[in-house]
C-alpha cells in the first residue's frame, strides 16, 4: 500500500510539474502576444502619424506651387525645384523632390471633362516626400518611414480660345437675334437671355457662380421673353421646360442640365473651376486684385517691377519692342525701342525724300459717351508699316497723358507683315479704331486697353458734336482681332441702375448704325473694370443706335498660335497619388 502510494503521489507530482510547465508556457505565450500587440499598436501609431505629416507636405507643396503660379513667378520651373521641406516638430522630412515630368501641347479629350476639346500648355510634375518620426518609441523599431508621392499638372490656357471670357459677371442679353459659335466662360456669374429676340449658345457654356435666365438685379431693366437655346453638340436645344426656364434655380439642374445638353453647359452646381489669370496679385486701391497692371505704365522705381519681378514680366510696356509715349513736360510725342533707344516717330516720304510722313499725330475730338473732348495720339499703321519701324516682336505700347488722353489706330486695314507671330496694340487709355482693322492679308492680332470704341469708315472728327444722326451716319466695317477691354459693371450709384450693355454692348460705338454691319472675328476678354474710358453706358440720341452685329469667335485662334504676349488662364490639378512601399 505504501509503495502504491508512494508512486500515486509521484504520478500526481510529474502531473503537476507538466501543468505548470504548461502554465508557464502559456503565460510566456500571452505575455509575448501581449508585447506583440503593445508594439503593433506602437507602429501603428508611429505609421498613422508619420503618414499624415506626409500628407501635409504634399499639401503644403502644392499651396507653394500654387502661389508661384498665381504670382506668375518668371523663374516658375526654377523656383519649383527648389522647394524646402517644412520643419514639423518631431519629424524628420527626407527625400522631398519635385520633378518635373513633362511638358508640352495636349487637347482635352475626356469626354466627361468641362474643358473638353481645348488646346493647351501642360506641364506635369511629381511630388515625392518621406517622412520619419523622431521619437524614442520610433527609435526601437527599424522602419524607414512612410514616403508619399503625388502628380501635379499645370496647365495653361490661352485667352483666345473662349469666343467670349469675363474674369467678372457676364451679362447677354441681345435685342436682335445673337449666336455664339464659340466657348463662354464666366469666373463669376452669367445672366443671359434675350428681348423678345433668339439667343444661340453652340459651343460649351462655363460659369464659376450660378448661370441665371434674367438679369442683374442692379440693372433696373426687366427681360422679355424670347427663344434662348444651349448646344448640346449637334443640335440647338431650348432652355424653356414648357413651364420654366431651365437654369441653376430650376430643380435638379445639376443632373439635368448635364443631360439635357450632354454636358456641354457648366456651373457652380458641378464645381467649375475658376480659371486664373496669371497676374501678379498686386491689391488696386480698394484692395481687389486687379489685372488692370497689365496694361498700365512701367514704373522701374516700384518695388514691385525690379528686374525679375512677376509684375515687370507681365506688363504690356515692359514687352513692348516700341513705345509711343506722351512726354507729359513738354507735350511731345516720343518713341523709345525696348532697350530705350530713341525711335525718330517720322521718316523721308519714299515717294518725294525731300519731304517727311508722320507716324503720329495729335487731334481732338468729342466722345458723346464719355461727354468731353478728348485729346488723341493717332497711330497711322500703315505708315508704321512703310517707315520700316514696326516693332521686331510684333508688341506696340501707346500712352497718352492727361485725363482726356486717349489713342486711336487709322489705317489699319494692313497689319505689319516683319512680325512672327502677329500684331498687339496695348494701352493704358481708351483706344478708338477707325475704319476697318486687319482685314487685308488677316493676321493674329491682339488689342487691350482700358476701353475700346468702334469708329466707323465713315468717322469724321468734325462732326463729332454734331446730335444730327445724318451728320454721324456709320458704314460697314470690320474689325478682326483678340480684343482685352474694360467695362463699366451694372451697378447701383446714387440710387439709380446702370446696366453695363452686357456683352452685346461689348464695343462702344459713337455713331448711327441703324441699316449698317459691324462685323467682328475674333474673341472677346473682360479682364478689369475700365478706369479712364467711365462714361455709362446709354443707348440712343446723342450716343449712338446699334449695328447689325456679325459677331463670331475665329478659328484661326483654335490652335496653338496667338498674338504675341496674350496672357493665359491657368487651372491646376491634382493627379495620381501613391504610397510607396519601403
């Protein structure tokens, strides 16, 4: 009995010892789960964290790009490369690099894309950024950080492939029969609709507000009925439902304006884009930044136009190869090339060499818009032309001094012929065509300025302030160009509306038109109130009576060439994203 014991309390013994060995067993196990999963939790933790302060960088790369661009920083690519990492507390930022991938010509072609079918200037970069946690629970494990990169692509945009481009509220509204064969683009509202008359839109429509049937409410002029119609790629289709207007107010315009004209008609509904001009952001003097710079004078001692300055770069006088100026001392009209060498502004007549032709003269005559007498530099093209002194690359920069100066283009049926890539005229005053403008042998042509006003072939200065309509009687002309002018915005002053004249008013005119065509090719850019050019807009007696308007956008500007130095609009995007595995 005692041996049996005896081994029974062994047996019991080894089994105790095996039921404790295997205790200890599973309590290493869960204590080293239990480590296990402190230290996954650690690196979660650590990945999470490292992760989004990559996020951040990206992010913070992209807003730097952003603002070169908006400054339009003339040393973009250089500026771009050189980018710094930010200094986040407690994080080590490694390899950040932005290189640039590509950059050339494209056409849009997504068909779900709101700039489908345009031409423009691609540039594609790659952000690339890894970024390390610095703590000392970092420190215990081996890891390399998490590294993010993200596509970029900049685009660029000319001006001159929108039929119609305002960098403010748009406003149609024809009394006679209007049609629009190219691109409509708003960076704020568009009001549209027509006087009992047909407007036509037959090309894509973009608004970054809200596209409305009516009108501003600050015009104080009511809106007939008429027939106004959108494209939707092969066919003219009505925006009236048969009980509404079809606009962002009517119900579910985001899904049926897509259908109702296959995508071809966007607003703020779809999230458009507002398209920048690349202007330095320079604030006017009531804080708004204002692309009015572009065509006022060069002023080398501002702080803001040093050599190499986003400012000096883009200014019309600055890129001018010749500048006709007024020397406000002594009253003189001078021209300077662009390294401000004296240009003589007459030249021995090739015809007689003992007597001279004038490139320039001076002469007044009365704007009944803008009711004053205004003094003019008039601008002979064609003797631009026979002097041999138009200038090499094609930019020519006009200003006049004084509160009444203005510049006038005559003879400018003929554009000079020794330029690349087409003739600009720039200025900081009002500019008056007379006559018919670019139609012999057409030419890229660009014309900005604070206002432009339409004199007819028929124009003569001595019966400027004449009310007798028979004594201001216009002729057909035409005018063929890229046009930048200013307008006088509807707005409420001392109480009472003023309607800007809408697009349909885009050319100020000072004559009867009434029987007479003014044909115009080319495309239409409001990019800055007009500040010198102010008068309001009327119609009528003693102003002037509507032309018959054939208006249209031209094709020759739907490629990849243009006047020379048209600023672009710029849309930036992101693109590819991508967490790369170290």
């Amino acid at each position: 009995m005692k041996k049996r014991s005896a081994s029974h309390r062994g047996s019991i013994l080894a089994v105790t010892m095996i039921i404790l060995a295997i205790a200890a067993m599973v309590a290493v196990g869960l204590a080293s789960l239990a480590v296990f999963q402190f230290s996954d939790v650690a690196r979660y933790e650590i990945y999470k964290n490292e992760f989004e302060v990559a996020e951040a960088v990206l992010a913070k790369v992209f807003a730097e790009i952003t603002f070169l661009v908006e400054y339009a920083h003339p040393n973009l690519d250089t500026e771009i490369a050189n980018i710094q990492p930010p200094v986040v507390s407690g994080y080590t930022v490694r390899n950040l690099s932005v290189v640039k991938l590509s950059e050339g010509m494209e056409t849009i072609s997504d068909p779900d894309s709101i700039w489908r079918g345009l031409a423009l200037h691609s540039k594609r970069y790659r952000i690339t950024a890894r970024v390390h946690q610095d703590s000392r629970t970092s420190g215990r494990f081996k890891h390399p950080g998490v590294e993010l990169t993200q596509d970029l692509e900049l685009r660029y945009i000319p001006l001159y492939l929108f039929a119609i481009f305002y960098n403010a509220n748009c406003e149609i509204h024809p009394g006679a029969t209007m049609t629009i064969n190219g691109r409509v683009h708003s960076n704020a509202m568009l009001y549209q609709g027509s006087d009992g008359s047909t407007l036509r839109f037959r090309d894509y429509v973009t608004a970054v507000k809200e596209i409305v049937h009516g009108r501003d409410p600050n015009s104080g002029l009511g809106l007939s009925r008429g027939n106004d119609s959108f494209w939707n790629g092969s066919t003219d289709v009505s925006m009236w439902s048969g009980s509404a207007w079809i606009d962002h107010n009517y119900p579910n315009w985001a899904s049926v304006s897509q259908s109702r004209w296959d995508k071809h008609v966007f607003d703020s509904a779809h999230e458009v884009e507002v398209l920048s001009p690349p202007i330095p952001k320079i604030e006017n003097a009531q804080g708004n930044l204002d692309a009015h710079q572009l065509i006022e004078r060069a002023d080398p001692s501002s702080p803001d136009e040093q050599p190499g300055s986003s400012l000096r770069q883009e200014k019309f006088e600055y890129k001018a190869d010749l500048k006709i100026v007024k020397n406000p001392s002594t009253g003189a009209v001078e021209g300077y090339d662009s390294n401000g060498n004296i240009v003589p502004l007459s030249y021995p007549d090739p015809a007689n060499p003992k007597t001279t032709k004038d490139i320039v003269t001076q002469t007044t005559f009365w704007d009944a818009r803008e009711r004053k007498t205004v003094s003019t530099i008039d601008v002979n093209i064609a003797n631009l032309i026979e002097s041999g002194r138009a200038p090499e690359n094609g930019i020519l920069y006009v200003s006049n001094e004084g509160a009444n100066g203005v510049v006038r283009l005559t003879n400018a049926s003929r554009l000079p012929s020794n330029v690349v890539n087409g003739f600009t005229v720039a200025s900081d005053d009002p500019l008056y065509i007379k006559g018919d403008y670019n139609t012999v042998d057409k030419k890229y042509s660009l014309l900005a300025s604070d206002a432009i006003t339409v004199l007819s072939n028929a124009w003569n200065d001595a019966n400027s302030t004449d009310a007798r309509w028979s004594y201001r009687n216009a002729n057909n002309t035409t005018v063929n160009a890229v046009v930048f002018q200013g307008i006088v915005p509807t707005q409420l002053s001392g109480g009472t509306t003023h309607y800007s004249g809408g697009v349909e008013n885009f050319f100020r005119f000072l004559e009867n038109w009434s029987g007479r065509t003014f044909t115009f090719n080319g495309s239409l850019v409001c990019l800055w109130n007009s500040q010198k050019g102010t008068g309001w807009w009327r119609y009528g007696n003693p102003v002037y009576t509507a032309p018959t308007r054939t208006w249209a956008w031209d094709p020759i500007y739907g490629g990849l060439n243009g006047p020379p130095g048209t600023p672009r609009v710029y849309n930036i995007l992101r693109r590819n994203w991508n967490i790369r595995s170290l």
